[in-house]
C-alpha cells in the first residue's frame, strides 16, 4: 500500500549519482588536465554536463512535473495553455513583421522533452494559411530527450535532429522564419574572464599535485576577443562569465535568416548589466569554483543570461531587438489570469528581428 507520494529532488542536493559516475567524472576531467596542463571552465562544463555517458543533462536530468523529477519548467507545468498562448504570439510576429506571405522555417532550438513546441504546434495546426507555410524543426543535443520528442513531435509534422543547436547552419537551410530557445542558453558552458591590471585573462582549471587549482592565462578563443570588441571590454578589476555559444548561435542564425524573428527566454537577474554576469552555479547559488567541483558532479549547473551582451551582439550581426520584458508580459494577452498569476519569478524574453 502506498504511504504517500516521495518527495521531490532537492535540486540544491542534486541526484546521490552512482560512484562509478562520480569517479569517473573525476577522472576524466583530471586526464583532460594533464593532457593539456589545463582546461577552461567551458571544457570542465561540458564534461560535468554533456559527457556521453556520464553527464548530468546526457544520462541523469529528468524533467517533468512531479516528485521524481529535478525540476519542471513554464511550458511543462501550465501546459497545454502555456504553449497555445505562446503560438498565438509567434502567429502575431508573423502578421506584423510582413512575414505573413512567406514560407516559413519554425525552429525549435535545445526544447527538453518537446512540451512546448508540441503545444505550440498544435495550437497553429488551427490556422491553416499558416500551418501550411511552415517547415517545422526541432534541434535537441542530448539522445534521450531527442528521442522522446520524436515520439511527440513527429507525428505533428516536426523534424527532430539530435545534433547542439548550435549546429542549426548544417540543418536548417537559409530563409525565413521563426527561432525560439526557452531556457537553452542557460544550459550553455561558459569560459570565465577577469581584467587585472588592464590585462585581460580568462581562469583555467588545473592540477596542484591531487588537488584542483584555478589558474589565469590568456585567452583560450580568438572569439572571446572578438564578442568583447562587439560588447565592451571589461573593466580593470572586473570579471564575468562569457556564453560564447550564445553568440556563435546569433552569428549563425544572422547568416541563414534572410527575414524573421528570434525569441529568446531565459533566467537573468534583475540587477543584471553589461557583463555583470558573474559564473556558473548550482544548487542553492552556489558558484562552480575548484573546491565546489567534486559537488558539482550530479547537479544542475546554469548561468544567468547577459542579455545586453546578446542585444548588442544581436544588433552587430543585422537584428533589431523589437521586444523585451517578461515573460508574463510577453504572453498576457493570451493566458488566462489565474495561469499569469502562476507563472513564478519572472523570465526575460527578448525578441530579434531581421528585416
């Protein structure tokens, strides 16, 4: 007889991972050291998060609404609802940015389990001089969630591809049409770059005998030259966390989208400016340094989005940004008060067009 429901993953405890995984994260990321003499934050992350068969997001995150998941998001929780009012918003974009006559790519970009372009795809099932008009895509990195949302999608016309999106150029062919990422850029690895003496560095991870160590060095890309010549260089004394990916994905997307609008959601803190983006973290706020790593391992890493970094870089490379406010804001007009009332701590949504 069942005595009650078990409670929730306590996301600041993460998941108890098995101790093979735990070592041989470990082990992995110490060899990838001493192969190199040192790796970045971002080559750290995507060990601690992609790795193929022991990466929190590859083998362990599970997402849904209930006690056996890490956590649920927006699009999960108030589904089918919250994805119907999205779908009106991009059939809105659509009448007004003179995109009304065109064939259309719609393109999800690292949607988790497919909950919400499901919804979304439904919902513009109903207005068929649209439907008609458009090349469905989803493009989802990790195996397993891929392979559900081929289950979900497929059947509504939605090509799945399990590839990063920010591969989407070697998918998506050039054109017009609508891009959206919730909650993706988030899930990006980050490199760390700090200006000391007007000398711009970037920290590394390193050895010092069995311990991890955090070292300065030079930079580790010719593009972490390039986004803070597009954005501004940082202060003397300042440091900031860099989602490089975020502004391969816009490049990209500058060059394959002839017309369209990109929708980016995602966390971001209030206080948040230029470059004020500080690390990754996880559980309750706790950052990723060397003597947080090893309780890393299992858990939830994420940063903060810098969205003045994206809309400046967004502006360099062609779009205009044409909205930007909450999330509750963003889809108000279409959700029901008391599914506004739910919708928690605010996201940002920030919405880029090319003319």
């Amino acid at each position: 007889m069942r005595t009650g429901s078990p409670p929730r993953i306590d996301p600041a405890r993460g998941l108890q991972v098995p101790e093979d995984s735990r070592q041989f994260l470990l082990a992995k990321i110490s060899s990838e050291i001493r192969r190199k003499g040192r790796i970045t934050y971002r080559e750290l992350l995507e060990i601690l998060l992609y790795e193929p068969t022991h990466g929190f997001y590859t083998r362990y995150l599970q997402i849904g609404d209930g006690p056996e998941f890490h956590f649920s998001t927006r699009p999960i929780e108030l589904s089918p609802f919250y994805g119907r009012a999205f779908a009106k918003r991009i059939k809105e974009l659509i009448g007004s940015t003179g995109l009304g006559s065109q064939n259309l790519n719609l393109v999800a970009l690292g949607d988790g389990d497919g909950t919400l372009f499901g919804d979304v795809a439904r919902e513009l099932k109903k207005h068929r001089e649209i439907e008609r008009r458009l090349k469905k895509t989803s493009i989802e990195l990790v195996p397993r969630f891929a392979a559900g949302q081929a289950r979900r999608l497929e059947p509504l016309g939605v090509r799945v591809i399990n590839d990063s999106a920010v591969n989407l150029d070697r998918h998506i062919d050039p054109g017009s049409g609508i891009f959206f990422a919730h909650e993706f850029l988030d899930q990006l690895p980050i490199n760390r770059v700090l200006n000391t003496g007007n000398i711009i560095l970037e920290r590394y991870i390193t050895l010092r005998g069995s311990r991890f160590v955090e070292v300065n060095g030079p930079l580790s890309s010719p593009e972490l030259e390039e986004y803070f010549q597009i954005t501004r260089p940082l202060r003397s004394g300042q440091s900031c966390a860099v989602i490089i990916d975020a502004m391969r994905l816009i490049k990209k997307l500058s060059a394959i989208i002839k017309q369209g609008i990109i929708i980016i959601i995602d966390y971001n803190v209030e206080r948040g400016g230029l470059h004020d983006i500080a690390h990754s973290r996880f559980g309750r706020g706790v950052p990723l340094q060397p003597e947080t790593l090893t309780n890393a391992i299992g858990k939830d890493i994420t940063t903060d989005v810098d969205f003045e970094a994206l809309k400046l870089i967004a502006g360099h490379f062609g779009f205009e940004t044409i909205f930007e406010a909450s999330d509750g804001d963003f889809l108000k007009a279409h959700l029901l008060s008391i599914l506004h009332d739910r919708l928690g701590p605010p996201m940002k949504v920030l919405v880029l067009e090319k003319r």
